[in-house]
C-alpha cells in the first residue's frame, strides 16, 4: 500500500495526500486521482477552496472543510492498525508455541 500522509473525510468521500516522485504530492478522492502538487498545504487548499477538479466536492456546499492541515488526520491509520494486529498475532502465536 502506498504511503499515506493526510486523510480528510467529507460526506462525498475519503481525500487522501499521498507522496509522489520529485517531492511532488498527489491528491485522492477515494480511488480517484485529481491532481499532483508541490506540497500537502497547497493540496488541502484546493480540498479546502473547493477547486479539486472533482465536480461532487467542488460543487458540494453542505460540509465545511478544513482551512489548513491541522484537522486533516495524518496518516491512513490503518497501516498503523494492520501492524499492530499482525504484532498481537505474532504475539499470540509465540505465546501458543512456548506453551506448547
């Protein structure tokens, strides 16, 4: 899975910053890649602005996004999840095996 830096979840979907070649950021909707950009801020800016390019958010004006980052959630959280389960079985199979 690729690297995830920021995540913002809006009632159209799952925006998702992830690093890109160059220094260079891509900005998500769920699947859907909308454009790159030079930093993370200059991302949330657009998501914030609503100018992604993606009709169902740029045109949506029921959610208020955040203005900078500081709301955004840093990371996807489940790679953080999927590592501490894969941990707590590791753990757990070396507690049955010493048992054993």
């Amino acid at each position: 899975m690729k690297t995830v830096l920021f995540t913002f979840e809006s009632p159209v979907g799952t925006f998702w910053i992830h690093p890109e070649p160059g220094g260079r950021v891509q900005l998500r909707i769920d699947r859907t890649r909308l454009k790159t950009y030079t930093s993370a801020r200059a991302a949330a800016h657009d998501v914030y602005a609503r100018t992604t390019g993606w009709e169902p958010w740029d045109s949506s004006r029921g959610t208020v996004a955040p203005p900078s980052l500081v709301k955004w959630k840093r990371g996807s959280g489940s790679s953080d999840r999927d590592r501490d389960r894969r941990r707590q079985s590791d753990r757990s199979y070396d507690d049955m095996a010493s048992q054993a």
